[in-house]
C-alpha cells in the first residue's frame, strides 16, 4: 500500500510542477512549436537519466524509486501532450513546426538521457 502512496504523492508534486514550468514557458510563446511541453519533456529526460544511473550505482529503496520515476517523473513529463500538440500542429498544416517538434522532442530527450547517465558517471569517477 505504501508504494501506491509514494507514485500519488510523487505524481501530484510531478504534475504541479509541470505545470507551473508550462505556464513560466508561455513567454516564449513567438517559438514555432509549444515550449512547455518539450521543456518539461527535455527536464524529464534529463532527470530519468540521473536517476537510472544512480540507482544502478546506489542501494535506493523501491519505494523511492516509485516515487521518484513512475510518480514526480511520471506526473511531470507527458507523452500525451506532446502528441496532442502535435495533433494541432498538423490540424493547423504546420508542418515544418510538426517535423521541427517531432525531431527536437526525441532527438534532444535521447541527448538529455544521455548526459544524465553521463553526468552521474564522472561525478562519481571523481569521488572514487
């Protein structure tokens, strides 16, 4: 019962969270393409990536696990807003910002993974 405790308390704090970065991202409004979405989806990846190769490193409860990924991580990143600004691009015939969306989301959130696992790597190499 306390893991489904952890996923709702890390999925609300995701979902604020995102949230409050989409609304501070619409003054960027005069981009080709939604920021919000690819803001928090870029954070997200970012942050998945830190926290896969810390877990791999470090004993961390499963608890804080579910907390952390499938909750805050999950709350907070969206594939469905993604997929609907998407839709409306498309609906709207905008498809350079479509196809400049589409590449930016995944080839940046690959990259963003990346250097998360990365990060963590040569962080702790230089404390060993």
């Amino acid at each position: 019962m306390f893991k489904y405790i952890c996923i709702f308390i890390g999925g609300g704090a995701g979902a604020v969270c995102r949230y409050l970065v989409c609304a501070a991202m619409g003054h960027f409004s005069y981009l080709s393409f939604p920021p919000g979405t690819l803001t928090v989806n870029l954070i997200g990846s970012l942050i998945i990536g830190i926290l896969f190769e810390f877990f791999e490193r470090f004993i961390v409860p499963p608890e804080i696990r579910l907390l952390l990924t499938t909750g805050f991580l999950g709350g907070f990143t969206t594939f469905s807003s993604f997929a609907l600004d998407n839709t409306v691009l498309l609906e709207q015939s905008r498809y350079f910002s479509l196809f400049q969306d589409m590449i930016i989301h995944n080839l940046a959130g690959l990259f963003c993974v990346i250097l998360g696992i990365m990060s963590v790597k040569m962080t702790l190499k230089n404390y060993r």
